[in-house]
C-alpha cells in the first residue's frame, strides 16, 4: 500500500508541473503577442519541444501512419493547452479517494 501512495503523490506532482509549464508557456505567448504589436502569437507544441530540443520530426518518421497523422495533430495544437489538459487529466486520475 505505502508504493502506491508514493505514486499517486508523485502524479499529482507531475499534473502539477504540467499545468505550471502550460501558464508560463501562455504567458510567454501573450508577451510575445505584445511585443508583435497585437498580433497573436501562440507556440505549437512543435515549436516549444524544438525549443528545448527535441525533434518531433525526427519521432514522426518511425511512426505508422495513422499514429503519425494523430501525433502531428497534437503537435499542431498550441503548448500551453496540451500541458494544461494533460497536467489536469494526470491530476484528476490521481486525485486522493476517500
């Protein structure tokens, strides 16, 4: 019993640290809208993971493609509302019980 407690807490740890990252990428997008003079600017979740490093590109090719047209889906949608989503979904599943 105490394994699976250390678990649930760590994903609610981990929801946590997602939907934290999608407000700092949101917020980087609305200082970047500001500094384009309005004109909205919001991040992929493609240009954040080529941001820190990682090529979604290089992933897609190892793909099926189904699960390759899916994966660039996701991808296409903006940073900060796939972490929050994910982030709450982990939160949620992880929720304490009573």
């Amino acid at each position: 019993m105490p394994m699976k407690k250390w678990l649930l807490i760590g994903l609610r740890l981990l929801g946590m640290l997602f939907v934290a990252h999608a407000l700092m990428l949101l917020g980087a997008d609305e200082i970047s809208t500001l500094e384009a003079g309005g004109v909205r600017m919001i991040r992929s979740l493609e240009q954040i993971l080529t941001l820190y490093g990682a090529d979604p590109a290089a992933w897609q090719t190892n793909l099926p493609m189904p699960l390759a047209s899916a994966v660039m889906l996701v991808l296409s949608w903006p940073g900060w509302a796939v972490l929050a989503v994910g982030g709450g979904l982990i939160a949620f599943i992880a929720r304490p019980r009573e």
